[in-house]
C-alpha cells in the first residue's frame, strides 16, 4: 500500500435497519469501519430504495451522487445498488474508477419470476462489464461471477468476510438438556426455511428445539407459509421465530445453540456459519455455493459440520437424525468446529484484501479497455 488512498462507498439505504440484518450489511459496516486501518479514508454514501428495484428518485439520487464525484475518484459501490442500474453506472465508468462488491448476483434470489431474473442478470452483465473491477465474498463466487457474465479473472477480487472470535457457546453440552439447533437467516425462499421444517418434521420423534432467528419483512407471503407449515406440522412448541436479532439477543441465540443450521438454495458464502464456527458451533448446511468454502476444515482435516445436497430433502433429514442420534458424530464436528474457530481470518484480513484491490484500482490509468473474457 502506498499512502492513504481515499474510496467513495456507495450503501443501500437500508444498511443500518436492525429489521433487516443481513450479511451483506454486516459487511459493508465492517468495511467501511476497517477500511482506514489498511489505509483507506472512508467516505459512505447511502441511497435510499427499494434496491435492486429502485424509484425515480433513488435512481436520480444515486445518479447526483456519482456525478459530483471528482473524475478519478476510487469508487466502491454495493452490487445491491449498482447492478440493476447500468444506465446509470455505465456512463460514469471511464472518468470515475468504479468497483462493484457483488453479494449475491441478482438474479440467483430465490423465488424471482423467470423474467425477471432473466432481466436482472443482463443488467448485471452490462454494470460489471463495463466497471474496473468486481469484488466477490469468495472464491467459489469470484469463479462463478467470471464465467458467467465472461470476466476477466484478473478483474474479479476476493475479498471474503471476517469473523470475530467469540466466547465458547456452552450450548447444553453442560446441562444433557434437550438439543438446541439455531438457524440465522432472513426467512425467504432462498434460505429455505420451509425446507428445514420438513426436515425436522421427519425427525419429530427425537428431542430438540429449534430457533430461526432473522428479518421477518422481506417476504410477508412465504412467512405466512412458513408458519403454516409449522402449524401443520404440530412444531409451533419447538420452531421459534423470534424476528431479528443482534446484539447480546444473538449472542445469546449463539451460547445457547449446539448446531447451526441452513438449508440455502443459494449462497455466496454464509457469513451465519463462520459466525457460528466463531464461537466453536458445528454447522449442517446444504452444500451450495460458497457455503463449503465458509464451512471449511479444522487445522487437522476436520470437518466442523455436515453437508448436504441442495435439491435432496431427505439428505437433510437423514444428516439430522444422524447428528442427533450419535454422541459420537456430535462430538467429532464439535472438536472440528473448535479448531476451525482458531484458524478463522479475521476482518482485518478482509479489509486488507479489500484494500489491495483498490490500490490496484487506484493505480490503473482511466481510459483503459475493458478486457473481457
């Protein structure tokens, strides 16, 4: 790094709304808090809207704000507000030195209609294509944004999160109680909730509890399904929705949890598991996306949890009953999540990364073409 380099970065309004939390939120925070460590002055600039499907007066509001940039300036903006908006985006990339953080490719939500995630990725082509450089939240993700949309691998950076060391979650390996399985994740199609409880249905003879914690708003409809499916289920006494959480509520949500559970459709990387991995809780996930790469291994091989085929329901069923049935596998991915918890990168680590992609940015000249693949 050479001096202090100074980044404009753009935010969805909505970043800081607790009743929305997010892992592409939780992110951005860090980043823009971490940033200046690694030599970069910080200045934010959030856009209200209903991102990525914004009104006119968001698209006007992020369009003033690219404008009164000074040409050349480093510009980082959140995938979430810049790739559905290439008429925007695209004109201000040859005088500013644009990068787009992609989270999670637009049209890979779950539960969109066809058209329209047909419609959102050909705008994201057209944004990625045209700016500097992307940023991806993991190396399956860098990979995947590169040969779908016909990148230059050497314009795709990674930058994946960090994770916090956190106190061991005692979970109630002390006190022999009743299995505590915890779930974070917005309850949406693509985190497959509805998925879960079938699965845990399957397994309603065995003793255990289950927590889905995360923003209830998204998606009105399939909450409303979701806890019909629970009702149908007879679970309501042990399939607890308590909203979204954070602070010491999730702390505790974590200290009490002996398993992390997801049943993603599609993920980018799953910053719920190093999370979990981050207090020593092993982890049952579908095996989607960046999901292994967060998942990873202990120092020895271990593996801290359970993966599972996406489309097969029974696979997750049967990894349930397998975890809750033997003391033996329970203990393994246990001391496979505590070494995987001393080996995880921090966000310092992220911010570094971040940081020398944007060095990179900063040193290339304007004008450049751009080297599509």
């Amino acid at each position: 790094m050479s001096g202090t380099g100074v980044v404009h970065v753009v935010l969805p309004g909505g970043v800081d709304d607790p009743a929305t939390p997010s892992g592409g939120n939780t992110y951005d925070r860090r980043i823009c808090r971490d940033l200046p460590a690694a030599g970069w002055q910080v200045h934010e600039h959030a856009v209200a809207g209903a991102w990525p499907q914004p009104g006119a007066a968001a698209r006007a509001e992020l369009a003033g704000i690219l404008a009164e940039l000074p040409d050349g300036a480093v510009v980082l903006l959140d995938g979430l507000v810049a790739c559905a908006v290439p008429y925007i985006v695209v004109p201000e990339a040859r005088r500013l030195r644009l990068a787009v953080l992609v989270h999670l490719p637009l049209g890979e939500e779950t539960g969109l209609p066809p058209g329209r995630a047909a419609e959102l990725d050909v705008l994201e082509r057209k944004t990625l294509r045209a700016v500097s450089a992307v940023v991806a939240t993991s190396r399956w993700a860098a990979r995947r944004l590169a040969a779908h949309h016909g990148l230059a691998p050497a314009r795709v950076h990674v930058a994946a999160p960090g994770a916090d060391i956190e106190p061991l979650a005692p979970g109630t390996d002390a006190t022999d109680g009743v299995p505590r399985l915890l779930c974070v994740a917005s309850v949406t199609p693509r985190k497959g909730q509805d998925r879960l409880v079938e699965a845990l249905a399957e397994v309603a003879d065995l003793s255990w509890t289950c927590v889905c914690a995360g923003g209830l708003g998204q998606d009105p409809e399939y909450v409303a399904r979701f806890r019909e499916l629970i009702e149908k289920y007879g679970l309501g006494d042990r399939v607890h929705l308590p909203g979204p959480l954070a602070g010491a509520e999730l702390d505790a949500a974590y200290a009490a949890a002996d398993l992390m559970v997801l049943a993603s459709h599609a993920e980018t990387y799953g910053m719920a598991v190093t999370e979990a991995l981050a207090r020593g809780v092993p982890v049952l996930a579908t095996a989607v996306g960046g999901l292994p790469e967060a998942l990873g291994q202990a120092p020895d091989g271990g593996v801290p949890g359970l993966l599972v085929p996406p489309q097969d329901p029974q696979a997750l069923t049967a990894a349930l009953r397998r975890w809750l049935g033997e003391p033996g596998l329970r203990r393994e991915v246990k001391a496979a999540a505590l070494g995987r918890r001393t080996a995880l990168d921090g966000w310092q680590t992220t911010a570094h990364g971040l940081a020398g992609a944007l060095e990179q940015l900063r040193q290339e000249e304007l004008h450049e073409p751009r080297r599509i693949a």
